[in-house]
C-alpha cells in the first residue's frame, strides 16, 4: 500500500523523507498513477513522467500561497502534484463528476493558482506573474512547466521573446515526452 504517499499532506513533508524515502515515495506515486487512471481515461504518459520532477520542484521551491509561483501548462502532467499538495485521499474521484479536477484548480488548492486548459498559456502566465511581483517588490521564484505538444504555440514564444527582453528571472522546464498529438515542428 502507500505507506508513505498517505503521510503526505504538503509539500513540507517531504523534507522529512531521506533519499531512499523520495525514491519509495515516486514509485508510490507511479502505482497509485497506474491503479487510478486505469479505471478512467486521462493524461497518462506526461504525469509518470514528471512524477520527479514534481519532487525536486516542491523541494527546491515553496509554492505555497503566496510564495513561489509554479504554473502547469494545460494541466496535462499535474496528477504527481495534487497527491502531494493535499489531494491523495481526494485523488480516486478525479475526473469524475464532483471530484478532483483533472486540471489545476485554485478552489481544490492553494498550490494551484491558474484553472489552466488551453495549451500554451504557462510561459505567459508565468512572465505576468513575475511582472506583477515585480512591481510589488515582491521576490518570488517562477517556474512554469509546459509540455512538448504546447510548446510550439505562438503564445510561447511571444512570452519567451518577453522574458528575455524584459530580462525576467524565471524558469521554464520543458516536458519533452514525446507524446504530442500532432507530429512536433519548431
């Protein structure tokens, strides 16, 4: 069973765990990934691969309100990220009516700060975050993680061509797994 995914309540527990505790902990993750989806259709290649990812981000950073900012482009790989930021016991009924959102959502969690969906939207979100703090003084780190399949939107790289002008300090991971709908270009 999860004997450690079901300890996790926030993101602050898992500075508790060792190495060896992380690494049992993303194997938990990927079975209950495996035994949940199974039963639904969802997003399933993108989310067992940021399941470390989601690790070493919610290690590095504190996302909690009104902190650091982490924006999941689309929402496609979050599933790592809501069963430690709360969600675990919840995570059974996702993507069902009246369960957890197979999206960010911002009334779920307060580690969710953007109802994501249309693809291309996090390196944006991200620079007008970080603009906005930015003007308040406010030094928070920013990170946005965007899939291969969005990452080719003219939204991107308008934003792109805006952080580097505007010489942001952000961070954009990209989730290169292959699995686009349409064949990558760009």
């Amino acid at each position: 069973m999860n004997k450690l995914l079901s300890r996790i309540e926030s993101p602050a527990d898992l500075h508790a765990l060792s190495d060896e505790q992380l690494l049992e902990l993303a194997h938990e993750i990927r079975d209950e990934l495996i035994r949940v989806l199974t039963a639904r259709p969802a997003h399933f290649a993108s989310n067992l691969g940021v399941v470390e990812l989601t690790l070493a981000l919610h290690l590095t950073f504190d996302f909690s309100k009104d902190k650091d900012r982490l924006i999941w482009d689309t929402g496609h790989q979050i599933y790592p990220h809501k069963l430690i930021t709360g969600r675990h016991k919840r995570f059974h009924t996702i993507r069902t009516k009246g369960g957890l959102m197979g999206f960010p959502h911002p009334g779920e969690s307060d580690y969710d700060l953007f109802m994501t969906g249309h693809a291309g939207c996090s390196v944006s979100t991200i620079s007008g975050l970080k603009s906005g703090d930015e003007l308040l003084g406010r030094n928070h780190h920013a990170v946005a993680v965007i899939g291969d399949g969005a990452f080719p939107s003219g939204i991107v790289w308008e934003a792109l061509n805006n952080i580097g002008g505007m010489k942001q300090n952000v961070l954009v991971i990209l989730n290169d797994n292959k699995m686009s709908i349409c064949p990558r270009t760009g």
